[in-house]
C-alpha cells in the first residue's frame, strides 16, 4: 500500500485525501494551520476524514512525514516557496491534479451532465435536474446549494456509493472543482456564459479564468452555450447554442403570456412557467441540455410546469406586515445587474421600495466592495452591509464600509453593521407597507441555511410576524 501525503487541508487537499484513502492508499493530510483556524464545516470533514482512516496532522510540517511517503501531492493553494512544498521535493513521486481527476473519473459510476460558467450554474443544474426527474429519470443532483465545496459532494457520491445506482449525474461545476473533475466524461457540458470574477485566483488574468472554464469543452460529448455571451461566441466552435435573445441560436426560449416557449432543432417545448427574470434563460439552457441529452419533450414540459425555482434564487422567503421579503444569490456584478432589476420592477408594480441588506461580497476571493454596492445602490432605496464574511465565518467591517460607500455613491442611503441580522432589523425598521425587502450576497450560496435563518429573524424581530 503506497504511503501519500497531502500537503494543505483546504478543500482540494481534503477531496483527494479522502478519494485517495477511498482508492487504497494509507493517506496522511498535512497542514500548517490549527485546528481552531478551521470553519465548523471544515473541522466536520476533517473529522469524517480520520474516522475513515485518514491521518490528519495539523500544526506545522515534520520533516519525518515526508521522508517516509512514497507520493505526495501538493494542494494548488499552496503558496510557491512554502515549507510545504519545499518538504514535498523529498518525496519519489509527485501526484498532480490530472492524476486525481483521471482517478475520480474511473471511479465515476454513470452518465452525466455537467455545468459551469460564471452565473446561472446553479438555478441551470437544479433545473436540468428537475426536468430530468419529470421525464422519469433517477437523477443525483450535486450543486452549490447542495453542498457549496461541489469537490467534496463529488467525492462524497463517490466514496459512500450514493450515486451508484442513478440514471445520471447532473453536476455543479464550479472554477475549484472543475479541475480535479476534468476525468469525468460528460453526454452534455453546459457552459452558461463567462464573466470577470475570482480573478484574484488566476494572477488577475481573465484568460486563465476562461481557460479555466473552458475545461468543459473536453469533458464533454457535446457542449450546450449561451449564445448571448459574446466571449462564448467567439471562443467556441460546433457548441450547440441557446438565447433568450438571438433567433440565431440552436434553442430559441422567450416567456409569453406565462408560458416559457422553447424552439429548438425540429422541436418545440412550451409549458406554464411562473418564474421570472434570469429563470428564462437558464431554463432554456436546461431545455436544450435535456433535449441533446435524449430526454423525451412531453417531460420536459411536465417539468417545466411544476419547476418551482432554487432556494435562494429569487427565492419568496416570506410576507410581513404588507411587505414581501426574498433571498437572491447575487454577488458579482453581473449577477446582480442580472438579478436586481426584477426586484426593482416589483416594488414599482407594489407601489413600493427595494429596500436590500447584503452579506459581505468577500468569500475565499476577494472582491470590488465599492462596485458592489455602486450596482445594488443603482436600484435600492436603501442597503444595510454586514460585514461578517460567512465563508470564512470572519467579520471585516471594512468590507462592510465599502459597500455602504458604494451605494452611497448611486445616491443610496446605507448603514454597515456586524451580521446580516442586523441588516435585516435596519431594513425591516425603514420599511412600510408594499416595499420589497431582498438579501443578497454570497451567503446565501455558501451558508443558505445560516443566512436565511438570520434574515428572517431580523425582519421578524420587527415586523413580527
């Protein structure tokens, strides 16, 4: 049995220790960080990492760890120059992150579809799924939402058998994960559109980021884009395309009297549709994935009639005292220039004001706080920023006055608190009757269940209710 060591005890490192360890290797993770500087999350997976017999050592690298491995494999968020990889030229052999995908493909039991691009990965891969299902599919979904480490809910469905036994795999496919999920053989790729965001990860180079992106291309029988993102259009060749803009494309999908209509090669799907905004697009995405991947039209209609849209994504949360409260995933800007106008045209038909707390933009990447609240500025009345990050579970009121200085610059009053129930309560106390009140941010992504919870209690905690 090869011994391996793992250097870094981040996401990547975590994945392929455990899938690893899954495959027969005696896997030691190593990492210079404590145990207290560990997320809750991350200190739960390191802990079902040591009851399936991963050795877990963290606190700094032994020199002895090293010198008796046969392989090691450096995760790539290691710095260049650290101790860690300096350690790691000690030892035989050196396993890279192709080596990991390639064994994560072999041991990926059934088709899939996958998807990645900058927005829409998740509301496209939970409706592609439902359509699915409608058409009489076993389905294993994995996503963002599911589990928002898509890495570790890949090799999870993987090590615990969940997803034997499933017709298809749809799959989240965001910039972490692709790379160690590139083995994977797709019967459909979806790429949704690219846009700058996580530059910081790539030296600051929308290329890389592309490049990136554009992984899928190869994992895939046959690439579904969108049309209406010009970088697609001019980057890829024999992709099949859908717009909710360009008759141009392969799949055609527009929203008419309540119903979305879907034109496609010798196709036609309509269904009752009750869900707005970006949903358009990237149910037509989902529609034409479903339709290349072989599924039956009549399903994909029954699908589309009772699809009733992804947790946090435009998500009705609630009513309060004559006012309506929702949770969007929002956090680069062209998420929110995407998702914010609907809210905006909502509050003018309510008679109202869009009145928007938010999370800290900032999660393991850092992000322009100013241009964030700049863009929810342009159609809020009003923004409460928190400024705790609810990734890194770490609070930064900096990042919090920044987004308030943003917003004030769109001419929107704003007010930086610590947490966003405390957002909540300082958009709850200016609101009345027929205002929208919306959170949005990343934590909603990467901590739903914590988010949602702490902007209902604020709005409550005011409004009762």
């Amino acid at each position: 049995m090869s011994r391996v060591i793992v250097v870094g005890a981040g996401s990547a490192g975590r994945s392929v220790a455990r899938l690893l360890n899954h495959a027969g290797c005696e896997v030691v993770v190593n990492d210079v960080r404590e145990w207290e500087e560990f997320t809750s999350e991350e200190r739960e997976y390191l802990e079902v990492l040591e009851r399936e017999g991963v050795e877990v050592v963290l606190g700094g690298h032994d020199p002895g760890l090293f010198e008796a491995a046969d392989a090691v494999f450096v995760s790539p968020a290691i710095p260049e120059g650290a101790e860690g990889r300096r350690l790691a030229e000690r030892v035989p052999e050196r396993i890279t992150v192709r080596d990991v995908a390639e064994v994560l493909g072999s041991l990926f039991p059934v088709p899939a579809v996958g998807v990645t691009g900058t927005n829409g990965k998740t509301t496209t891969t939970w409706a592609i799924a439902h359509l699915l299902e409608a058409c009489g599919y076993d389905v294993w979904r994995c996503s963002s939402l599911d589990r928002h480490l898509v890495i570790e809910a890949l090799v999870e469905g993987v090590v615990t058998g969940e997803v034997e036994g499933c017709d298809v795999a749809v799959v989240e496919l965001p910039h972490g994960t692709i790379r160690l999920a590139s083995g994977i053989r797709l019967d459909v790729g979806v790429l949704t559109n690219v846009a700058p965001e996580h530059l910081d990860e790539f030296g600051g180079s929308f290329e890389r980021y592309v490049r990136r992106k554009l992984t899928i291309v190869g994992m895939s029988e046959t690439v579904v884009a969108g049309y209406d993102c010009r970088e697609l259009r001019e980057r890829l060749e024999g992709a099949v395309w859908y717009s909710v803009r360009s008759g141009e494309a392969d799949y055609f999908g527009r929203r008419v009297d309540g119903r979305l209509v879907v034109e496609g090669p010798g196709c036609r799907v309509e269904a009752g549709f009750r869900l707005l905004g970006y949903y358009v697009e990237n149910c037509t995405g989902a529609v034409a994935a479903c339709l290349e991947f072989g599924a039956d039209p009549e399903g994909v209609e029954e699908g589309l009639e009772t699809f009733e849209g992804v947790p946090g994504r435009m998500e009705l949360v609630g009513e309060f005292a004559g006012r309506v409260a929702y949770l969007d995933a929002a956090h680069n800007p062209e998420g929110l220039r995407a998702s914010l106008p609907p809210f905006r045209e909502l509050a003018e038909e309510r008679g109202g004001r869009l009145l928007v707390s938010v999370d800290n933009p900032d999660t393991v990447t850092e992000r322009d706080k100013r241009e964030f609240g700049r863009i929810v500025g342009e159609f809020a009345d009003f923004v409460a920023a928190s400024g705790f990050n609810e990734t890194l579970e770490r609070l930064d009121m900096d990042a919090a006055r920044e987004v308030v200085r943003g917003a004030e610059e769109s001419g929107c009053e704003g007010v930086a608190v610590r947490s966003v129930e405390e957002a909540a309560r300082e958009v709850a106390r200016r609101s009345r009757e027929g205002d929208v009140l919306l959170h949005v941010g990343p934590g909603v992504v990467n901590a739903y269940e914590r988010v949602r919870r702490a902007f209902l209690r604020g709005l409550s905690g005011v409004l009762g209710g």
